[in-house]
C-alpha cells in the first residue's frame, strides 16, 4: 500500500462524549458505551450498521482482551477488533488503523472508542503507584521516576536551552481554560489566571499543579466509514486528508533528546500525505497531559520555530481568535483526561470545529484542522489531518 492511499478514502462521520468528571457509579465499560450510543447517533448509523470496534487500555477495568470485552458489553460480533496500547497516542494511530481497515475492504464502519472511570475508579493511592508505575524497570523506576518527573525534566532542558519561562507554561494551562469555559461538557469551568498557576501545589519542579492534565471520569467514541459511504449519511462529516506515525523510544534514558521528539517526522508524514504544511491549518488539537507538551508540538509540527512555543502562547496566538488556535475544547488541562479519552476528545473536537456552529468556541472559517496525539513520555507520536471536503 502506497504511502499516500488513505488520502480522502475515509471520514469520520459520528463523534460523542460521555458524561465528564467524577460520575459514581458509572464503570469504564459504561462510559465507553455512553459515548458510542451518541456517536451513533450523530452518524445515522445503528450498531448493528458496525462490523468493527477499536479501543485501546485500561487503568480501572480488569480486563486483559478489552476490545472483545467491550464487544461483548455492547452485544457487537464484528469482523475486526482489537485494542490498541501506545499511551495517549492511542486514539490518532487508532484512526489510522479503522482507515487502513475500510480502505483494505476489511470493514465497512469501524467505532472507535476509549475511556476509562479514573476519577471515581481508584483511590487516591492507587492513581499515585500509578504515576509513580512509570519507566524502566531496571534503570529508572528503582531511582524514583514518576511521570510527572519526567514531563518536569523535559520542561526544564528546554528552559535552559531556549529560554521558555514558567510564566510561558502558565500561559498553556491559562488559554486551555479559557476555551474550557465555552465548552458545556468541560470538568473545569472556573476562570484560571497567571498567578493561580504559578501559586499552585508543587508537583515536580518546575511543573506545578495546574500544569498537569485533570484526572477524569470521560469516554469519547468516533465513527469511521468510507468517503464514499459518508455522502449518503444526514450529518457533515470530516475527511482524512494525511496522518503519520513515529515512534522514538520507550524509556526517557533512551530518548534521543529532551527537546527533540517524534512530533516532527509524523507531522512531516500527514503534510506529505494531506498535500498541505502548517501554514493550511486552521484549528489545531494538541495532547497537552503537562504545560510543557503542545509547546513542543507546536514546534516540531512547524507552527512556530524551535524555542518559540512558549512565547506563541505568551503572546496569544494559540487562543481562539489567534493565529493558530490550540485545545478549543480545553485539552487533557480543562476538559477532560482518561487514559487514552484524553487525546480521543482532540479528534471529536475537531470533527466538531470542522462542521462549524460552535458559538463562542467556533474557530471561524475552520476547514483544515490537525490532531497530535504522544504517548508515553514523549515516546510514540501520530498527526492526522482532517478537512471539511474531499
């Protein structure tokens, strides 16, 4: 299959969310079905019209084969399924596998679903050993390694190699919140400014509270069927124009570099493909678990030179009505993370932007819009590109 041949084969025809936040008595299980029962229905598709499911993992569900369990929650026999384990960077590269799966004649509608019950699933301990779970096994974690530790030493290399300030990160989670507010479905809807961000509790120097994503209850599902398929459906859809992958390392110890991942080279892959660079795009939907990480996307994607993502935030280009806005549903900082949910909810955003009538969160005249997903610790990387038309 040539590089190239996903390019407008398939859309995206049907996007939902759960209930978001501390939802008791809702499981992960339940919340991935909620969020599948509205993408339903906003494709015109029934279940029985499915004859693929793709998810990805689980923190709180005890479940080893969870594509099949959720297949099984939902009554689905499809012709293909699986779950996918690549961190946050689950959702775009699952993208990429319903596209492969239509576009081989495979599968006629793949759902793609992801979320998990973290808020209300486990205890507060249980989400630290979690977080602290994190790095080799050998080489790091015996000497304290945390996730939040290595988001923090990444942070702090590119402080010290280009000058990013801790006003600039405070800025990330400031903007976030602010699209957040706009978004009716968002866990965090109070105003957030400079001062609370740096006054908040210390996480892992220089990385403070509120620079770290929310922890959630969310599920998020998408549809995907064939461009040709999409036409004869009610809603407006958004096509797959290009998407790339790279995948750099496991361990921060193996990293090539702290301020030089594998953003670049899948976004190089998905402007290739799509035809189009970072000057066509026009919303864009960047993973964000810490302050530190969309501005390195919005580095290596070509959005703004090498050192500069701090001050595209700083100075106000990545708000809505901005050169380039970023997170127009807040992000994993303000709207929602689950898991896998987090970067999920970036491709139903954009879906969202792309069909327009957003009021106030509405990025205007949006035709082409760009998901990144990372998962890991900077580790696994995936872009897609998605437009209004063929």
């Amino acid at each position: 299959m040539k590089r190239d041949t996903l390019r407008n084969q398939v859309a995206i025809v049907g996007v939902g969310e759960s209930d978001i936040g501390k939802v008791p008595g809702m499981s992960g299980l339940g919340l991935n079905a909620q969020a599948a029962k509205r993408a339903l229905d906003d494709s015109g598709l029934r279940l029985s019209d499915i004859d693929g499911l793709l998810t990805a993992y689980s923190f709180t569900e005890p479940y080893f084969m969870l594509g099949s369990v959720l297949c099984e929650y939902l009554g689905m026999r499809p012709r293909y399924s699986t779950s996918v384990v690549a961190g946050g960077a689950s959702p775009t590269i699952m993208l990429r596998h319903a596209a492969e799966a239509i576009a081989m004649g495979t599968c006629n509608a793949v759902l793609v679903c992801a979320g998990e019950n973290r808020a209300t699933g486990r205890s507060r301990d249980q989400a630290v050993a979690a977080l602290a779970s994190v790095g080799h096994p050998y080489f790091e974690r015996p000497y304290g390694a945390s996730i939040p530790g290595c988001y923090a030493m990444i942070a702090r290399r590119h402080m010290a190699e280009f000058g990013t300030t801790l006003e600039q990160m405070a800025a990330v989670a400031v903007t976030t919140r602010r699209h957040a507010m706009l978004h009716p479905n968002a866990q965090m809807r109070k105003p957030l400014t400079l001062e609370d961000v740096q006054n908040s509790k210390p996480i892992a120097d220089p990385l403070r509270m509120l620079d770290c994503c929310i922890i959630s209850d969310a599920g998020g599902a998408f549809i995907v069927t064939s461009a040709d398929r999409a036409k004869d459906l009610p809603g407006k859809a958004a096509y797959l124009a290009g998407i790339g992958e790279c995948h750099t390392h496991e361990h921060l110890t193996c990293a090539p570099s702290l301020t030089e991942f594998g953003a670049r080279q899948s976004g190089e892959s998905a402007y290739q493909m799509a035809g189009l660079g970072p000057s066509d795009i026009d919303v864009a939907q960047l993973y964000d678990c810490f302050s530190i990480v969309p501005i390195l996307e919005l580095e290596e994607l070509g959005f703004c030179p090498r050192g500069q993502g701090g001050r595209f935030y700083e100075d106000g280009h990545a708000a809505i009505g901005g050169k380039l806005p970023v997170n127009t549903h807040g992000g994993m900082l303000s709207h929602a993370h689950a898991g896998a949910a987090g970067g999920l909810f970036g491709i139903v955003e954009a879906v969202r932007q792309l069909r327009g009538g957003l009021g106030a969160r509405q990025v205007q005249g949006a035709e082409v819009a760009l998901v990144h997903n990372e998962g890991g610790i900077m580790s696994s990387h995936c872009t897609a590109i998605l437009t209004t038309s063929l």
